[in-house]
C-alpha cells in the first residue's frame, strides 16, 4: 500500500484542521501515518485508523529544541520507507522537510496554511522568515496553500520555483455541518446567563495575541460602555505549545476589566458549530493567518464577519457583501465595524446571507478534500508510484 507521512505540531491540530483531508487520503487508498507532539487527541486519531507517531515539536525557533525531533523524523521515514511526507505548519514543516529530505524521501508535500511572515512585520525578521522559507522550499516537490494569495506571494518571493510546483486548494467547510443558527441554538444561549438576551459578538481560535485578543478586549470593553445589552462569546483557549501562553492574562484582563458578566469562555469544544449558532456578529482580528477555517465556518452559519485586512482573511471576506474588513492592531475600527453592524441588524443579516453563499460556491469541504487528495496523485504518478 502507498504510504504517506503527515508532519504537524500537534495532535489538536490534525484532528481540528487535517482529519477531512487525512480521510480523504485514506478514502483514496492511501495508508496514513501522522507524527505529532502527542497530546489528548492521540489515541483519538489512532482509533480513526491512523498510524501514530510521538514526535515533540515544540514552536519555538531555538535550533537546539529541534535536534531530537529531527533525527526521530529522519530515522522514521528511513525505517518505513515513505511514498511521500506531508508537513504542516511552519516549525513542523521546516523539521519535515528536512529530514525528509536527509532521507532521501522521493515526495516532499508542504501544505501551507499560512506564512509565518506577513507584510506588517518589521522587515528584518521578514526577511529573515523570507530567506529560511526560501532555503526548505529547495527541499520542497510541491507546495500546497489554502490561501491564493499564500500562493503567489511564493511564487513573487521565490520560495517556490515555479508554477508547476504549487497548487491552491484553500480551505474548505463541511456545510452540513456548518449551517445557519436555528431556534434551538438560541434556546441554547439562553441558558447561559453572560448571553441571555443579548447581542452576542463571537470569536472562535487559539488564545493568543497574533489571534488579537487584546484588540477584541479592548473593543470589548468600549461596545459594552456604549451597548451594555452585549455579550462576548470566545470559543477556543491557549495550547501548552503555544508561545505566547497568552490565555491566562486574558481571563485576567476580563476579570479587572469588570466584564465577567458578559463574557462566556468555552475553552477547547468539539461543539464549535453549537456556539457560532448563539452568535450574532463573529470576529477575528488576527495579525497573520492562511485562509482561517473558523472564518468560513462562521459564513456557512450565514454570520456577517469583521476581520483584519491580511492575507488569507481578506481572501475570505468580501468587504462590504459578506462583512467588513479593518486594519490589524486597530481597536478603534474594529470597535467601530462592530458597532456599525450591531446598530444595522437588516445590514448584518444580509451579509450573513451573501456569506454562506459564499462559502457553498467557492469553499466546500467536499472540493478541498478531492484537490488534497489529487496532489498527492498526480505527484506520485509523477515518480512512478502507482497507488495500491
């Protein structure tokens, strides 16, 4: 059976964002193994049918965190003898990468779900960023973005060589699924006491500062100043991996902020799509992204959507038609777009609706999953591998 390795940072993340398309792979025909930095979502995927691989990949940017991952990478591709490696995100893709390539794997995929880099960045860690990007990608057979935009800033950049060697397949949402808000979710809302009989502004991700939770507090605390009949509904909390560990100072923040009574944290949920059907406006003021599956997930529920104009979540967000777009780091705008829809309700749902209509025309989980999939296909048929 054609084998192939999928790289990540972490469990949570191959179950949250990969597993429709490591289904996908399967479905094909293909035996899936994943390495990871194990976590509660390990044996999860093992009993999905996945080969499991305890791999600690820790994002950080100190080399000397990354010796061990390395060589457990390089001795597991060599020993099972990989059709292909797949990496994601970018500290475990740049490990990947290159012990796939110290291993002499014939097919090294990238999957990018956004540069670490971004154009607000000061220019000499992006061009640090740039010049590492461009050093792996001359390990990298083919790239794969879920951003267009992702996409030809690779090609303008050089990180990719040619346009042969990289494919958009975006992002995708599972639209049964994902579906507008129905009675029952506001039932639901109604049972907690932070959200009964407000207008609620959501947000659903990692708590962390490039998300821009500080932002989100900030104009927290102006909207509820100015419409106390609010509420602030954050799905998602801070991994022990994650940098920042941000988390803990944003239930703190809320705390001194005076504003327990109108904020409802869910912490990490299987039920995303329970909580976006409470919401009445979704946010997300992130600082860099690919293409943000949380956004298109909010579009399927029909949610107008404020978000930041960078690269990924202004290819989501049609301005003006399926939400508003403001600039990343501005409270003030982001506090004003939120206001604006809250004060137009007639506006806000028509967005809602041009949003999922959206989302079915041009993000469907199903068509995401056969461009995955394909890659994977014509790159090995490419090096003669015939799958089976």
């Amino acid at each position: 059976m054609t084998k192939v390795l999928v790289v990540a940072a972490t469990d949570t993340m191959c179950r949250v964002l990969l597993k429709p398309w490591l289904n996908g792979l399967t479905e094909a025909g293909y035996e899936v193994h994943i390495a990871c930095s194990r976590g509660r979502d390990f044996t999860a995927l093992a009993d999905l049918g996945f080969r499991m691989h305890d791999v600690r990949i820790r994002r950080t940017f100190n080399p000397l965190y990354h010796t061990r991952p390395l060589w457990k990478l390089f001795r597991l591709i060599r020993e099972n003898h990989y059709d292909a490696v797949n990496t994601h995100s970018p500290v475990a893709a740049a490990i990947g990468r290159v012990s796939a390539w110290a291993a002499r794997c014939k097919c090294v995929i990238y999957t990018v779900h956004g540069f670490y880099f971004h154009e607000n960045m000061h220019p000499v860690p992006r061009a640090l960023c740039i010049t590492v990007e461009w050093i792996v990608g001359r390990l990298t057979d083919h790239f794969m973005f879920v951003s267009d935009e992702d996409r030809r800033t690779a090609l303008r950049t050089g990180i990719a060589r040619n346009e042969p060697g990289v494919t958009a397949i975006l992002n995708g949402v599972e639209l049964d699924l994902f579906s507008p808000g129905t009675d029952a979710d506001r039932e639901q809302r109604g049972q907690i006491p932070a959200l009964r009989g407000r207008r609620v502004i959501g947000i659903v991700g990692r708590i962390v500062k490039e998300k821009g939770y500080r932002e989100f507090l900030e104009m927290a605390r102006a909207i509820v100043n100015l419409r106390e009949n609010t509420a602030f509904l954050v799905v998602g909390d801070c991994l022990p991996s994650d940098r920042d560990q941000f988390g803990a100072a944003f239930r703190r923040q809320v705390q001194a902020s005076g504003l327990q009574k109108h904020f409802f944290c869910t912490g990490f949920t299987t039920e995303v799509r329970r909580y976006l059907g409470m919401m009445d406006i979704f946010v997300l003021p992130s600082y860099r992204e690919g293409l943000p599956r949380s956004i298109l997930e909010a579009m399927a529920c029909e949610l107008p959507v404020v978000t930041t104009d960078i690269r990924g979540c202004r290819e989501a967000v049609l301005d003006g038609a399926t939400g508003i777009v403001v600039p990343p780091r501005d409270a003030k705008a982001l506090t004003d777009a939120v206001l604006d829809l809250i004060d137009h309700p007639q506006k806000a749902l028509k967005m809602g609706k041009e949003g999922r209509r959206r989302a079915v025309s041009r993000f469907d989980a199903k068509l995401v999953q056969k461009r995955f999939a394909g890659v994977f296909e014509t790159m090995l048929a490419r090096r003669g591998t015939a799958l089976g």
